[in-house]
C-alpha cells in the first residue's frame, strides 16, 4: 500500500537532502483537517539549515511544487504554507482505493516483514518465586505482551522471556522456614500467601537471631551446591508458585518462549567474573567484588560478588546478557521492568559493555514503567493492602458480568462475553497511560463503556457487527464500491485513520510504547462513531448502502487487530 507520510518524507529529503527517517519523524498529523492530511514543521530544520522556518517553508514548496507538475505526480493535491508548517493535501481518490484494496485483499491488514532478519527479545513479568505476583508485575506482564506481539506482527524474530525470580539468599531463609515451621503449613491450600508468611516470620526471626540468619546463608551455600534436600524443596516452592502464576497467564492468555530466570544463569557466572578479572575490572571492596563506574557517571558501584562468594541479582542478569547475545544473536534486548531498577539497568548495562561485543551492549534497552496506584493510595505489602491479582482479574470479570446483564440481559454465553470485557478494560487501563507515568486502576474508570476505555472500544466492534448482521453479514464486492461514496469528512476521517495504522506499530515499536496504539484505537472507534451518528449505513441507495457497510467493515477489521495486539479480545456482541 502507497505510505503517504513516507512519500512525503522522501521527497523534502530529496529537496533538503536531508536524511528520510529524520524527516519522517517530524511529519505530524494535523488535528484539523484544514491543515491538510501532512503537516511538516520546518521549524525542524531551522538549526540544520541555518534559516527561519517561513523561508525553508517556502524553499521547499517550491522546488517540491516544480517536482510534482514535472513528474505528473498526483498523489499530493496541493501544499500550503501556514506559518512554519508545510501543510500537505493528498489526493483522496488514490486514498480511498489503496485502503479498501489493502483491506479487501490482507485478512492480516498491517502486517510487516520490515523486522525480517531482526532478532528482538522481550523479557517481560518475571515474578519472584514464594512472593506474590503483585500489580507492578501486572503491569510489565500486560505491556511486555504487547510489545510482544507487535514486534512479531511487523515480522521481527521475536522471544519473549520470562526472567523468574527464583534463586537469591531468600531461598535459603525459605529453607529454614520449611524445617522449622513446614509442618504448620499447609502449603498446597493459598500456596503464595502461605510461603509469603512463612518469608516474613523467618525474617524476623533473622533480625533478632544471628544463628538463625547464618543457617539462613549456609542453606543457601548448599542449594548453590546442589545439595538434593535443598533443592528438592526449592523446586517445590517453585512449582507451587508456577501453579498461581499460570492460573494469571491463562486469563490474560500470555504466553513465553523461554522460562529461564535467574536460577538458570547460576552456573554460568563464573564465566562473568572471569572475563572482568581478565580485564581487571574488579576491585575488591570489604571482601566483595565490584566494578567501580564513576568513569561513566554512576556514582554507585555494581556488586557482582559477595563477600562469601556467592552470586547476586547483578551476576545473574550479566550472565543472562552473555548467555542471550550468544543464543538469539539479538539486535535489541528489552527490560520491561519499573523504573525503581533505572540505577541497576544503567550500572548493569555499563558492565555489559565488558562483557559483550558493542552491538550487543548497545541493543540493551531497559523500558521502564511507572507505579500503579489504587485510588487508596500506594499498594504495599508492609500495609497489607495487597490486592492478589487473581482476585482482582475474577472481580473485574463478575463486575463485568453485572453490568452486561443489566445492559443486555437476553444475551448468550454472558460469561465469555464478560471474561473478554473484564480482562479487555485492565489490559486497556494498563496500557492507556504513557508507560513511564504512574496510573491508578479503578474499577469504575476501567469499566465504563462510554469512557476511553477497552470496554468502549469492544462496544464499537460490536457495533460494526450489528451493521454488518443487518446485511446478513454479506460483505459488498470491493469492486462495485464507488470512491465518490467515501468522500464525505466522516468517512474520509475514518479512512486516513485505517490508512495510519501499521504506522501506529512501527510508532509503538520505536518508542516501545504500547499506549500509541491504545490511543490510536480510541480515536478509530470515535471516528467510528462519528461516521455512524452522521451517515445512516442502511439505507434505500444501495450503492452507498454498499461503500458505508465495507467501511463499516474495514473499521470493525483493524480495531480487532489492533486490540489483539493489545491481548485484548473482542466479543461479536455484548
Ligand atoms: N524479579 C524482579 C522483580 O520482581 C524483576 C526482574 C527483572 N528482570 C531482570 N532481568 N532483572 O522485581
């Protein structure tokens, strides 16, 4: 399909000689289409040029003027200049048919092989094992999944990862706890909360007992040792929790690639520290080994030793970067993680740069997140206020489950219906804020239909499809449509809309920012709207009967892609 911003670009690159991608970047959308379809801000290019946005503004009108009569190009109507901005008509005829004949021939409309030959890794959720999956995990589970699915639709070679938090010195007090309380525990019934218990006692337990605390450390020199009772119970707690995270995964339909977490790196840090000792990179500090990066800025150090030898977090994510450049050949490696590990990211990152060839170190990329909030303030363990998330996704789902009987009480299997409207109003709550701002989940907000909400977007899917059941779901040939019939603002809004849309991915996947799409889909369904409130579909006239119904179509088309890249389902009625 002709990309109009991309022919825009490449033709004030051939003006400027000005790199295209950079151009690119700088084309907007105008808000009000009497600005055109393009707008390009010269503004941009003041400091690149040396001149004032007017004068580069009518520079590049008029060779590109000149370039279009000479080359008969039709595509761009006419440019106008409008203080700096250079604003861009395009020739709607071409538009209206390149949408509607992409969309009658592509069941799989914006999908890409731009990624092909690209190899990108999203690590993602990485819950830590006999502590609760809490909402911050949520959150990078529900953007790390679409990232996901999005490299893979613009047909990159994509991994997701889920890198478990399942090995570290807090084993070795689980350990202790076990053989000093197991047999309190129940731990088959609420296994998480029940191990969370047990984590807290021993804990303070290790604060007033340095005996205790020691037995802690040795339990864990043993697992590290592989010691079979150590590890068998450490397997256990594992399993345990991997049954209450996957009940998570399946409602959300997440999936991973890989399940290597930290455990798995545990024998492959000596390789770490060796290449830094190689290096001379260490420097011994109270017994333990650090890399010292003051040289670059971080005024904190990374501890990639203990003093008693054995490994940390920081060992085991370096190990990881070695282990991952070596098994996927990556071009880019993705953190979905919160941006309380900003500082960790960068140090780890750093050291990275010893340890791994430059493209490598250089495709090491933290996406970092914000808080999430319930409207009572900050979540905490220590306040008890945890919401469990699984409770919070089954209450979402009942809550949906009410409304939708209220709302259509007649309607059949309600409770798949609600499942796909629960799930759909947190996985869009979560990914309509920018990711690195904190949000507040609410379930009120998340769960109105009217709002900029998923339930808001499920409901204009829904609404396509009780347009296109009122044709006996008979989708008009493409051919018979007549071009003059989409010419009026409503239908054409729609259409530059659906024209945007693998534009919108390629956005998410530069930024890493999955609520351009969400943004994107409220804006589709509002236009959808529009054109339904002003033009009646269903009407005597069967030739605009006809173009409105495919458009009807193609809307309800991209907004179920666009939502299934989200992990958002959509229900045909609701
Ligand atoms: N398990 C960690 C946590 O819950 C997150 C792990 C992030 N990933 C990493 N490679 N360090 O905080």
């Amino acid at each position: 399909m002709l990309n109009f911003k991309e022919i825009i670009a490449e033709k004030i690159a051939d003006v400027t000689k000005i790199n295209e991608d950079e151009i690119k970047s700088y084309i907007e959308i105008p808000k009000d289409s009497k600005n055109g379809d393009y707008a390009f801000p010269c503004f941009r290019l003041a400091k690149e040029l040396k001149k004032a946005p007017p004068i580069i503004a009518n520079e590049i009108k008029e060779k590109l003027d000149e370039m279009l009569s000479e080359n008969q190009d039709e595509k761009i109507e006419k440019i106008e200049i409008a203080g700096g901005y250079l604003n861009f008509f395009i020739n709607k005829n071409i538009l209206v048919s390149e949408v509607l004949k992409e969309i009658s021939s592509n069941e799989e409309y914006g999908k890409s092989e731009l990624g092909k030959g690209k190899n990108i890794i999203v690590e993602y959720s990485a819950p830590n094992i006999a502590k609760p999956f809490h909402i911050g995990h949520l959150r990078t589970t529900l953007i790390g999944n679409a990232l996901y699915r999005i490299y893979k639709y613009l047909g990159y070679n994509t991994t997701g990862i889920n890198h478990l938090g399942d090995y570290g010195t807090q084993f070795g007090k689980m350990i202790e706890a076990y053989k000093m309380w197991g047999n309190e525990y129940n731990l088959k019934e609420d296994p998480i909360n029940k191990m969370m218990d047990m984590y807290v006692r021993i804990n303070n337990l290790c604060k007033e007992d340095e005996n205790v605390l020691a037995r802690c450390r040795e339990n864990f020199r043993l697992l590290e040792a592989k010691d079979q009772y150590c590890v068998d119970l450490w397997n256990e707690f594992k399993d345990l929790s991997m049954v209450e995270f996957n009940k998570i995964y399946d409602l959300l339909d997440v999936k991973f690639d890989s399940y290597n977490g930290e455990s798995f790196y545990a024998d492959k840090i000596d390789e770490v520290i060796e290449k830094l000792e190689e290096q001379g990179k260490l420097i011994e500090s109270e017994g333990a080994k650090i890399v010292d990066l003051e040289y670059a800025g971080i005024n904190t150090p990374c501890i990639v030793q203990k003093s008693n030898g054995s490994s940390i977090y920081a060992t085991r994510d370096l190990a990881a970067i070695m282990y991952r450049a070596k098994t996927y050949d990556f071009d880019k490696c993705l953190y979905v993680v919160a941006y309380e590990q900003n500082l960790y990211f960068k140090q780890i990152f750093e050291v990275a740069k010893f340890l791994v060839d430059e493209k490598y170190a250089k495709g090491l990329e933290h996406v970092s997140y914000g808080m999430v909030n319930l409207p009572t303030g900050k979540m905490s363990t220590r306040l008890g206020n945890v919401v469990k998330i699984e409770d919070l996704l089954n209450g979402t789902i009942e809550k949906a489950e009410e409304i939708i009987s209220e709302k259509n009480p007649d309607l059949d299997n309600k409770e798949e219906v609600a499942k796909k409207v629960g799930i759909g109003a947190i996985v869009f709550n979560t990914l309509s804020t920018t990711t690195i701002k904190d949000q507040i989940f609410d379930w009120n907000t998340a769960l109105n239909f009217q709002g900029e909400t998923g339930p808001y977007i499920q409901y204009t899917y829904v609404r396509t499809k009780s347009v296109l059941e009122k044709v006996d779901n008979i989708i008009p040939n493409i051919d018979t449509i007549k071009i003059e019939n989409l010419k009026d603002e409503y239908s054409l809004n729609l259409i530059k809309l659906i024209h945007t849309f693998q534009d919108i991915l390629v956005q998410v996947t530069e930024k890493n920012e999955p609520s351009i799409l969400s943004r994107y889909l409220i804006d589709l369904s509002k236009a959808f709207s529009s054109f339904y409130n002003e033009n009646k579909i269903i009407i005597e006239d069967k030739e605009v009967q006809d173009a409105r119904v495919y458009l009807t179509y193609a809307t309800g088309k991209v907004l179920k892609i666009g939502a299934n890249l989200l992990g958002i389902k959509m229900p045909d009625k609701m």
